[in-house]
C-alpha cells in the first residue's frame, strides 16, 4: 500500500538464498563486485564491512549505512547515514492477509433465506476498485435480481444468488471481485472422495456408488476448512456435475459428502484479491466491501474482515518502487511508467513458493536536527529493511537460516534489542 513518507524513505530488500559466508570479509569495502545481489551488509561511511563487535563499539555519534547488492555491473544501494545513537528499531513480524466473509441468511448457527413464491430478490454490493480510474468512488454490483418460481426454496434462492452472482461478477475486470457459495445445515451420510479443481463443474476420480442426480453434495476445503453445499447435475462413470463451478481449492482427493438437502441456507461471498500491478499504480489492499439484500429481515452476517497483512510480496513491492522517487527516478506515473527492479519475490515466479516469498519488516526510524537550516521542523524518516524469510516445516523462520538478513540483525539486534528469533512467524 501507499506508505506515508514523511520526509524521506529507504528501502533494502533482503534476499534468503544470500549467506553470510559468502560476505566480504568485516573491515573489507564493498563494492558492487564482491556484494551479491539481494545481500546486505551494515557498513561504515566509507562502506566497509562492520562486523557485530565493530558496530557495538561504534560511538553513540558513530555514523553507519545499510548496504543492498544489486547485481554485478551496477551501484550498490545505500540507505540514508544513520546516526546510531538517534536510531529508534521496530520490528514486523509477516502476518498473511485476509479477505472478508460475509453471509446472507444461514451463516452456520443462525439465519436463514427467505421462502417465497414469485418474487425477486438480489443482493447489493457496494465495492471500491484499486485502479487509478475507480478506486476513489465505489460502484454497485448486483447478484440477482432473480426471481422463484411458484413453489419458492431456500434452496432454490439460494442456487439462483450463487449463479447469477458468478455469472454478473465474472464480468468484472481480473480478478471478479468476489466468489459466491451456497452454504447450508446440510448433512448428507454418504461420502466420498474425487479431485476438484477450482472454476471446473465436475468432480472426477470418484468411485461412484449411490450417488444420483439431485443429491446435495458437501464439499469441504482442506486448506480453509469451510464447506460449500452444491447439487449433483449428472452422473457419469467417475464422476459428477455440479450445479456451478467449485469454488474452492485445487486438490486431487478432497472430501465429500451427499444425500439429502439442508433445511437453512445462505449465499456466502468473499473477496478475491485484487489486482495489483506497482508499474501501472495498481495499489495493494485486501478486498472490501458491504452486501445488502433486498429483504431487510434476512440476517446478513459479517463473519471475517479484510485485513491486509503485514510483510506481502505486494506491500514490499510497493515500497521498493516508491522508494526509487527518493533515488531520482521518475517512477510516478511516467509514460510508459518506469519498470521498477525486479528485487521481491513473487509466488510461483522463477520457482518461489509461497513461504519463500514472505518478508519480516525491520524499520529503522530515524530523525536528525535541522532546525533553522531549511525547516524549523526536524529532518525525519524510515530506513526499512524487509528481511526475506524462509520456508521451514510451513513456516516462515529467519532465524539460523545463515542468511545475510540473519547476520543484519546479529550487528544491529544486539544494539537495537531485537534478535532474529523476532522476525519469525
């Protein structure tokens, strides 16, 4: 996200598969030769390595930098000099991003659609875009109106929410905006297993045995743990159809179970990450929004909010561009804009997982007297190191990893209060 500047702020990127070991020596300059690309160092001014010993011993006026490689043939990145006496340190452990939930009618405890015959219903929902074009006013977009016909369900309205909200949403830009479930009391006691594949109709790989056309079938998510209540369509030798496309994760063998229809159900929507693009000023935030329904006495239940997490590949993005304005470069919405450095680690770009492209922010905040030179205000800002974490049993660690983000922190934790245990998740 668009971070407040204040006067002036630095970012150094860390990059895990750069090791301590391979380093120059303490006491050694660095140059753009001998410093790899995503490592870095804290160095005195005239860029010579400071080892932990050297730093703790540094005056309380004593001046450092923090040093970013940037490949072979190209200058090293600076941050702004630091005075170590009037640095304040605070550390961001990454936290991943959450979308909002919202249900309306049965929300798993409580709640219910309304049953009526012949009539229209639709649910309002109010989003804001991240493009520079639409993301400073709100628009309305509509699942429905639908309408029952002369024996009205629950489960009929609520199929007809879900499939007309997918059908008027995917024809939003990128991402759709939202995703539309059924959910129910639904309680089926035959179960099975096949592979699901998100956007797809059918459940393949099963074994079928009682499975017939107009069956419910409840399909549990194994990563969020959340079910989604369907109807069998279609029969064939290994698999189903369903009445609209799963909605959930890939994943071959994923649970089910089918028979008998629910009594209570809702349409739960939640948001689908934004598009983000840094070069086209496409801003990073988790999607929000705000759902009503045309009957005012169904309940509407917001179950989880937007939050946009703290450490994501976008955010760091975000800020490494932004931070080139303070380097000279004219990366505000030039024509073409300028491409920012390909430093942060994008999920699945050039085999990153995902627990490989997480980061732990350490911000050292700084501020320097300047009073009655050019401001009668302090001159102030943020050298911000995002520290690349890597995958250890599913986890995002730092620590012991022998990384030069890792020996950072050993020459400033020491100082500063912090240890590399801080910045796991």
């Amino acid at each position: 996200m668009l971070r407040k500047a204040n006067n002036v702020f630095s970012v150094i990127l860390d990059d895990s598969t750069k090791k301590e070991a391979n380093l120059p020596l303490a006491a050694t300059t660095v140059t753009g030769s001998n410093l790899a690309q995503g490592a870095v160092v804290v160095a005195d001014l005239g860029n010579n390595r400071l080892s932990a010993a050297a730093f703790l011993a540094l005056p309380a006026n004593g001046q450092f930098r923090i040093l970013q490689g940037l490949g072979a043939g190209r200058p090293i990145m600076k941050s702004p000099v630091l005075t170590k006496s009037r640095v304040f340190a605070s550390v961001s452990k990454h936290v991943e991003a959450q979308q909002q939930m919202t249900i309306v009618g049965y929300n798993g405890t409580a709640g219910a659609l309304p049953t009526a015959n012949d009539t229209d219903f639709w649910i309002k929902i109010r989003k804001r875009d991240n493009d520079a074009a639409n993301r400073s006013q709100p628009m309305s977009l509509f699942a429905g109106p639908v309408r029952t016909d002369a024996t009205g369900t629950q489960e009929e309205l609520a199929y007809l929410l879900v499939r007309n909200g997918l059908k008027n949403f995917k024809d939003e830009p990128a991402n759709h905006y939202l995703k539309f479930e059924a959910v129910s009391d639904a309680a089926p006691a035959a179960s099975s297993t096949g592979d699901v594949t998100k956007g797809s109709r059918d459940i393949t790989n099963i074994v079928i045995t009682t499975e017939v056309v107009g069956d419910t079938i409840v399909i549990t998510d194994s990563i969020t743990g959340l079910t989604a209540t369907y109807l069998i369509t279609a029969v064939g030798a290994t698999s189903v159809t369903l009445n609209y496309a799963y909605q959930g994760t890939t994943e071959l063998a994923a649970a089910y179970d089918f028979g008998a229809a629910g009594t209570d159900y809702g349409v739960r929507l939640t948001g689908i990450q934004a598009p983000f693009n840094v070069n086209t000023f496409r801003d990073y935030y988790a999607n929000r929004f705000t759902a009503t329904f045309s009957d005012s006495s169904t309940l509407v239940s917001h179950m989880q909010g937007a939050f946009n997490g703290t450490g994501m590949w976008q955010q760091v993005a975000m800020d490494e561009y932004m931070s080139y304005g303070f380097e000279g470069e004219n990366n505000q919405l030039a024509v073409p804009s300028t491409p920012r450095t390909q430093e942060v680690k994008i999920p699945g770009i050039a085999g990153n997982k995902s627990l490989t492209s997480k980061y732990s922010t350490l911000t050292l905040a700084w501020e320097e007297s300047i009073s009655g030179l050019v401001s009668m205000d302090g001159g102030k800002g943020a050298v911000i190191v995002d520290l690349n974490l890597e995958d250890n049993a599913g986890t995002g660690v730092l620590v012991g990893i022998g990384s030069t983000g890792d020996e950072l922190v050993k020459v400033l934790g020491p100082v500063y209060g912090f240890a590399a245990a801080d910045f796991n998740e």
